[in-house]
C-alpha cells in the first residue's frame, strides 16, 4: 500500500471488489480514472419512425401485442408504437420478468439500433426499462466502461458517479502551468468525461480529441515521464565503481587498428568514458545503425575499466555473434596483455571449468551468451556490463547481469532505431547516444526485388560473384509456426544451391548445429573456404565478414523490417560494391507490399523504422523491455507525440521543484501498477 495519501479502497462488496482488482481497480482513485471507452445519448427520444438505422437511439413506446414464438428459433416479440410510428423488439433469450415488463400496455424506453426487419423498424435486444410517469431524461449521457466478464457496466456507473461526487479530484498540475499547457483542469475534465452533457459532440468525444481528453492523456503521460526520471535519479543515489584509467590501455588499442575512429565514435567513446569516472552506475544505450561500429566502441569501454582495475562483461544474444565479438576482442586485447575469457552454453564441462574459475579470478574481459548470467557464474570484480543487440534480451536478463556485480556501470547496444517519440517513452530512464555516421568508404547497398520465377538469375549472379572472387549469403525463408519446417527447407535450399553451383563451395549454418559445428562454419566462411553460406535468420545480428558482398533472401515477404534491414546490412562491410536481392513470391499481401518497399526504398535505419512504426505500432519494437508504455493507456505515442515532449520537461521541473506534488500524480495515475515499472 502506498505509505503516503493512502489510497481510498472502494467501497463494495467483497466479491465485486475482488472482480474489480482483477481489471486493475483497487481505489477510488483508479475508478476516477477509469474511462469510458464510448457513450451513449439517452438524454434525448428519437420518435421510432424518424430513427436513423444503424445507429444507437432511445425510443418510448407503448406495448401493444407480445407473443412468444418458436420458429425458426425461441424468441420473444414485442410490438411497440410511439406518435410516429410501429417498433418490433425481437428477444432471444429472456426472463420472465422482462415478458412480464413488456406487457401489453407497458410503457418502455428501448435504447439500440434500429434495424429494417420483415415488420418495418425493428431492435433486436435493445437495452430497456419501464418508464413511470413523467420520468425525466438522464441530463447526461450514458458512459461505457471498459470491463470484462463479471462486472456489469451499471455497476460501474454507480461505483464511479459516487467516486465523483467524493473522491479527490483535486490538481496536481499548478494553475499557471495548466493555463500554459492550454489544459482544462482536471476535475472538470474527469466529469466531463464521464458524465457528458446532452448534446455533445460523440464524434470528437470518441475520437480522444476533446480538451478533456487531452488533458487526461497529459496526465497519464506525465506520470509516466515522472517515473521513469526518478528511477533515473534514484541510480544517481547508488554507488558505482569509479573507473578512472591507470594507464594507456586504450591507446594502444586504437593505435593498432586499421582504421581511424568516425567523429560519431568519437563522442560516444568521451560520452562513455565520462560516466565511467562517475561514482553511480552508467546506464547508457548506444544506438547506430546495423554497421556504425559499436564493437570498438564497447572494447574501449571495456579498456577503460580493466585498466582502472575491474573486468568487463561482454553479453550478445546469440552464440555465433557472441563467438566472434569474443575472436575479435581477443584479437585486440590478447596481443595488449588483456586476458579475455569465453562463456557460452556448448562449453564442454572441463573448459567450462577453467573459463569459470578464470572468470571468478584474474580475467579481465568475459566474453559469451546467456551462458554469462547462470548460476555458478562468479564474477572477481565486474565492473562494466556490456550488452549487445540488447533488444534481445529481456528486462530480467539484463539485470542479472549487473547483478554478477555490486553495481556494474551498463552499456546496452542496439541496431534496431528506436523513432524519437518512442525513445522518450522507453528509454526516458536512460541515457543515449547514438553513432549517426557509418565509418567512410562503405559501399552503399543495391537493393533488388526479384520475383521467386527468378531464380535461377539470382543462381547466375551468385556464380558470377563468387568468380570474381566475392562471397554471398543465402538466407532461407523464415518459417514462424516451426522450427522444424525452416531447417527442412534449410536443407532443401542447400541441396538445391550444391547442384545448381557443384563448382562451388557450399555451407550450412541453422540454429540446431552443436556450438562447435556452427563455430566450424562461420570460421570457415570468414576465412573464405565457403563460397556461398546458406543460412537460417541465425545470422541475422552482428556477423561482420568484410568480403561477403551479397545478401540473397528468400520469401522476404515473410520477414518483419527489422529483420530485413539488419539481414541487409550483413553486406556492404568491406570496399566491394554489395547488394542484397530479395526474392519474393506472390501474391503479396498489402503489409508485405509496403515493408518491401520501405526496404527497397530507404538504407538509412532511421527511416525505415519510422515507417515500420506506421505500419504496425510500437508494441513489437522494443522486444521485452518493459516499461512505461504498457502503462499507457490512452495516450497514443505517435498521435500524442506533442504531450510525451511537453510532459517529459514538466516531469523534470515537477521533481526538482514540486516533490509532493509529484508524488501525488503518480498515485494517482499509476496506484500499484507503480511497481510493474520498476525493473
Ligand atoms: P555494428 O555497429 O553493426 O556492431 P561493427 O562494430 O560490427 O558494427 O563494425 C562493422 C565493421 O566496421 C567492422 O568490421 C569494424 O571493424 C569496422 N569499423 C568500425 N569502425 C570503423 C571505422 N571508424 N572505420 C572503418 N571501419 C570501421
Ligand atoms: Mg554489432
């Protein structure tokens, strides 16, 4: 329970209570806030022969015959007259206390859509009563709450118009700021809510864009925004390793590589290295698109802290990516004196032991999967965590991860562009730097859509390729509902390519090779021994082999944008000239048409994820990170985007300079959920 303002429990029943904390109600507070999802006008009789059909309206009529019949099914039929007209209400299933309500005689109001039936203007189950004499019309209109099975929506009127009339409808938005916002204050907004008066506009109403909805959305998004900071400032009050360099570590690394760093990595890598020195943990994402040089980045990082005395972590989601961060790394830093150890799952027991105890001892950067948050993994001094493609791994994972350590600084890694608006949402709790520039002489991408009659041009092309001495990979269609079925057609694909191309050296690589089988692969294709790796989506992330120039995709109709582009960006990582042909077969669906064109339109990741994010909303984006915007629930991320900015600079000011005030807004929007936020 919260410890200040206690929240006001409802006052029911203890069944409904229970049924009501099932959809989240727990408080007085929470039923204020819980909001009509539509309305309807029973402030006002429509005379039946005037009814527009199809559309919800209240009738009064007077009963003049009712019978029940049994052809072609048990019904109840009631015929009704007003001035204007005749009304036939058709019941399927019905008490008898409702046939004795509408006896001949009766006087009912009937709220429903009017329908043309055999007999005219009919209502099938309309909603009715028994009017008493001179009964006056509701003054407002009717809400309709969102529920689910088992709490009946007069139910929920009544418990929210008493909430109204006593609950704390009080502000927490200061005056002189509400007016600046150009918000309605919230009480008038809430009552307006649900209770609209006769004659409002149901359209603007439904559509969310009245002021009063505006003004809720605000709140909710403000409370969101003010959760997410202050975990980002409670991490300010905790303590962290300071890593500050004990000697030229880093240096030398950067003056053994090949190449000089971008500008953009540059800054991140001073961004970085300025919150390493800090005493509270560093929780920064970096962001780049699929190709930007996050790796080296990541490794000066991890110089950073080895040299000030503490190890690294280096997590990547999957085995062949993690497999060869752990070559390169040790490429770098082994020749440095930097002793680097390797954690994955398809260890074998006695080099499993030795990587552990290296890693409880005197290893200075560990490198693996999963394998790197079990049990029985001890880290001596973890002092950074290192999280690459971080999108792929869940809230908990990530945590047990810092948590090898007393405080670990984090940095997370991820190609998959969040666009701004959502950014502000999930990521308001950390900081982000973003390499917005691909290292100079990248060889842009030719992207190509060939239909799958096709092929054998793409067979050609490949053949060709590889004469002048290039490599290509093969992806083979993605097959959702088995894992089975895509291996099959893995290995379909890869006999048809071995006797399409016998000069050719042909690979395989799929998610069921052993460890060491699917590192004997990759090893050998970055090596150049295959020509041509057929391969499941396995290689979606991170595998860098400079001369492999074409991407071939096969039904990229079926894969999500995402996928595509960081499947795409495989290629066009050495000097030679690279393209990726998507292959397709039709007919294609209106969602694959679009995400094909997206692809073949746009390189710049960015974009394409903007578009993706038109397409089919945030949810999917950011993968299992759990944050705010689960908590949203009427604030539509792109359609709001104004409020989630105007509301992240309120959120600062309103923790720095109204606390209390704070605080009570996130009681009020969030009750308990508060909890689901923390991670
Ligand atoms: P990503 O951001 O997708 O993880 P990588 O770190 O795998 O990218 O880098 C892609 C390739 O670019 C690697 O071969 C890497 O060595 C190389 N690279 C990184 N930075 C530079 C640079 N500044 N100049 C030239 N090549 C670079
Ligand atoms: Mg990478």
């Amino acid at each position: 329970m919260p410890e200040s303002g206690a929240a006001v429990p409802i006052r029911a029943p203890e069944a409904l209570r229970k049924k009501l904390a099932k959809i989240g109600l727990h408080s007085e507070a929470d039923l204020l806030v819980h909001l009509p999802l539509r309305y309807e006008d029973e402030t006002r009789i429509t005379p039946v022969a005037h009814a527009p059909w199809g559309e919800p309206v209240l009738v009064e009529v007077v009963v003049s015959a009712s019978e029940v019949q049994f052809r072609p099914r048990r019904q109840m039929v009631v015929r009704a007259l007003d001035e204007s007209g005749e009304l036939t209400m058709r019941f399927f299933s019905f008490y008898p206390s409702q046939q004795a309500a509408l006896a001949v005689g009766a006087r009912v109001r009937a709220f429903g859509e009017v329908r043309g039936g055999f007999f005219g203007a009919e209502m099938v189950h309309p909603r009715f009563h028994k009017v008493r004499d001179d009964e006056p019309l509701p003054d407002e209109m009717t809400p309709v709450y969102p529920t689910t099975a088992g709490v009946a929506n007069s139910a929920l009127q009544k418990l929210i118009g008493r909430a109204l009339e006593a609950g704390d409808l009080s502000d927490t938005l200061p005056e002189e700021l509400r007016k600046r916002l150009k918000l309605p204050a919230l009480a008038r907004s809430l009552r307006f809510l649900h209770r609209p008066p006769p004659g409002t506009d149901l359209d603007t109403l439904h559509a969310r864009n009245h002021p009063a909805w505006r003004r809720v959305k605000f709140d909710e998004v403000l409370a969101q925004q003010l959760c997410l900071r202050r975990a980002y400032l409670a991490r300010r009050e905790q303590g962290a390793p300071v890593l500050v360099a004990r000697d030229d570590l880093g240096a030398r690394l950067l003056d053994g590589l090949p190449f000089a760093l971008t500008g953009a990595q540059l800054r991140a890598m001073a961004e970085i290295a300025g919150d390493l020195a800090q005493p509270y943990p560093m929780q920064r994402l970096l962001q780049g698109d699929v190709g930007a040089g996050k790796t080296i980045v990541a490794a000066l990082a991890a110089c950073q802290a080895i040299s000030a005395g503490w190890q690294a972590a280096f997590m990547a989601p999957t085995e062949i990516l993690a497999e060869q961060h752990y070559l390169k790394l040790k490429s770098w830093l082994e020749p440095l004196g930097v002793k680097v150890a390797w954690l994955s799952g398809s260890l074998k027991s006695k080099a499993r032991r030795a990587q552990l105890a290296a890693t409880a001892a005197d290893a200075q950067l560990v490198v693996g999967t999963h394998a790197l948050i079990q049990d029985g993994v001890d880290f001596a001094r973890l002092g950074l965590a290192i999280v690459d493609e971080q999108h792929r791994f869940g809230v908990a994972q990530r945590l047990a991860l810092r948590k090898k350590g007393a405080n670990p600084h984090q940095l997370m890694m991820s190609a998959t562009p969040i666009p701004r608006t959502l950014a502000m949402s999930y990521y308001a709790d950390l900081d982000v730097t973003v390499l917005d520039e691909l290292p100079p002489g990248r060889t842009p991408i030719k992207t190509r859509l060939v239909a799958d009659s096709r092929r054998a041009d793409v067979v050609g092309f490949v053949s060709k390729l590889v004469e002048e001495g290039r490599q290509a990979y093969w992806v083979c269609p993605l097959i959702e509902e088995s894992e089975a079925l895509q291996l099959q057609t893995a290995e379909e694909t890869f006999a048809q390519l071995t006797a399409d191309l016998p000069k050719l050296r042909i690979g395989l690589v799929h998610g069921r090779l052993k460890g060491d089988e699917k590192q004997a692969v990759m090893a050998a294709f970055a090596a150049g021994e295959i020509d041509v790796l057929v391969a499941t989506t396995v290689i979606e992330v991170g595998v860098d082999v400079p001369n492999a120039s074409l991407m071939v995709i096969e039904h990229a109709e079926r894969f999500g944008l995402s996928q595509l582009h960081q499947l795409r960006g495989r290629v066009g990582r050495g000097q030679y000239e690279s393209s990726c042909v998507l292959i397709y077969a039709g007919p294609l669906g209106e969602i694959a048409r679009q995400r094909l064109k997206i692809i073949f339109e746009n390189t710049d990741g960015f974009e394409i994820a903007r578009q993706d994010l038109q397409i089919r909303g945030p949810g999917e984006f950011v993968g299992s990170r759990q944050s705010g915007v689960p908590l949203l629930r009427y604030a539509d991320l792109e359609m709001d985007a104004d409020l989630v900015e105007m509301a992240r600079e309120v959120a600062e000011d309103m923790l720095r300079q109204a606390p209390a005030q704070a605080e009570r807004h996130l009681k009020r929007w969030l009750g308990t959920r508060e909890e689901l936020l923390k991670s």
